[in-house]
C-alpha cells in the first residue's frame, strides 16, 4: 500500500526558511517509521537527514516528533497511526535543528551535566563480601531509571521547558539524579537532592506526566520524580511535613 510522509525540512546551508516536502512510499503495516524514513533516503532523496544507529530501541538516536508526538522511529509502527493520512515527521520540539530531522541534542546532555553525574560516593565494600551486593528489593527502587537510555522523547514533551521555564533541568535529568539518590550502594544521596533542589530544578515539575506518556521504553517518570519530592521533603525538611 502507499503512504505519505510529510517531512520536515531545513538546511541551513541552502534554506532561509523550513518547509515541509511530502513523500509516498510503498509500506506494510508493520514497517517502522525508520523503515519508511531509510526508504525515502535509498529511494528518493538521499539528502533527507536524520539519526538512526541500532533500530532496535536501544541507543535512543531516532527520537523525532510523530503527528506532533515525540517516538523512537525504530519503534513506531505504520499501523500505529492513521495511516491513510500524511504522517507528520518533524524533529524533536525544543533542540536546535541541524538538519531536517536531525536536532543539537547538546542542551539535553547539559542537563544531565547539571546534576554531576560523575561524582560519585560509594557506600564501603563489606569486606566479608568483596562487591557492593544489593538486594532484589533494594534494585527495584532505580529499576525504571536504568532503563533510560537518553533519548531527549520527555524533554521534547514537557510543558514547563517548552511553555514555561525552558531553564528546567528537565524529566531525564530528575530521573538520572533519582538513580543515585535511590542506589543503596551509594551515600551521596544527600549532596545529590541538594542538586537538584537548585532553582529550575525538581520544584520545577508540575506533574503534566507527558514525559510519562511518552517514554519510549515505558518508565514511569512522574511517580519517579514524585517519590523524589517525597524523600527530600522527609530527609531534608522533616519540619515541613
Ligand atoms: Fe527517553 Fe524515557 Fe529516558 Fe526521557 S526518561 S530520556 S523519554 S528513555
Ligand atoms: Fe537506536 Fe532507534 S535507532 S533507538
């Protein structure tokens, strides 16, 4: 069958201003987005730019805005949408574009910076244990963290960068402070909430939970960032509660 994409496009080299080229491609319903993108390229326009690296969900490099939506490419299906429309490909709100699809994703990772995620101070090794052993339970408060594999999808979806404090440290970097706030193997937990307590940083979150809806690897942002208030709230203002 055929589909119609309608891209994005702007090159700064050549363009003063973006515009939007539309492209049909034969298509199945279980291809991805990607798949359609990479055909679009082989086929048609090998000038299109984007991102792309595993097609497997894994290195988050694919992230682009689907019908207004931000999606990994690689994960998304045709049939995921109405695809008897145009689809609507453009590149993650809020980065600076490179090219067509492809963003500066380096105000993303500034935010990660932010929380100093190489400082590091570990709990002592249990002699009698050689390692720094952690129990099922005690793993399963950073479970949702480690999942993130940094894709910017929450950044791009979030209404306090995009509408109201674009200076917020944003979803990812809450959850990325989370983790080692929560990691039983480390004692830094306090240093790091006191990170995050810096202007534009947790307070900053009104719990919309579009970095919720969006994740594309399904954690649960807000409740994390949620049970992140909580413990700064009884650990370092026991006197408000
Ligand atoms: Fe991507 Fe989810 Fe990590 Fe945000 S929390 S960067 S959406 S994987
Ligand atoms: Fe790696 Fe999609 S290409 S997550």
């Amino acid at each position: 069958m055929k589909v119609a994409l309608k891209i994005y496009r702007f090159n700064p080299e050549t363009d003063k201003e973006p515009h939007y080229d539309t492209f049909k491609i034969e298509a199945n319903l279980n291809d991805r987005i990607l798949d359609c993108l990479n055909k679009i390229r082989w086929e048609q326009d090998s000038s299109l730019a984007y991102r792309m690296s595993c097609a497997h969900g894994i290195c988050g490099s694919d992230a682009v805005s689907i019908n207004g939506t931000p999606a990994l490419a690689c994960q998304k299906l045709v049939k995921d949408y109405d695809y008897t429309q145009e689809l609507l490909i453009e590149p993650l709100k809020y980065f600076p574009i490179i090219k067509d699809l492809t963003v500066d994703i380096e105000p993303f990772f500034q935010r990660i910076k932010v929380i100093n995620p190489n400082f590091q101070l570990h709990a002592p090794v249990n002699p009698a244990e050689k390692e720094r052993l952690q129990s099922i339970e005690e793993r399963s408060k950073i479970d949702d963290a480690v999942k993130c594999i940094l894709c910017g999808c929450c950044v791009a979806a979030c209404p306090v960068i995009l509408e109201q404090e674009p200076k917020f440290i944003g979803p990812a970097a809450i959850l990325r402070a989370q983790k080692y706030i929560f990691d039983s193997r480390r004692n830094d937990s306090k240093e790091r909430m006191q990170i995050i307590e810096k202007p534009y940083g947790i307070w900053s979150c009104k719990s919309y939970y579009m970095c919720t809806i969006v994740c594309p690897k399904k954690i649960k942002v807000t409740e994390e960032i949620l049970k992140t208030k909580k413990k700064i709230i009884a650990e370092l203002h026991p006197k408000t509660v």
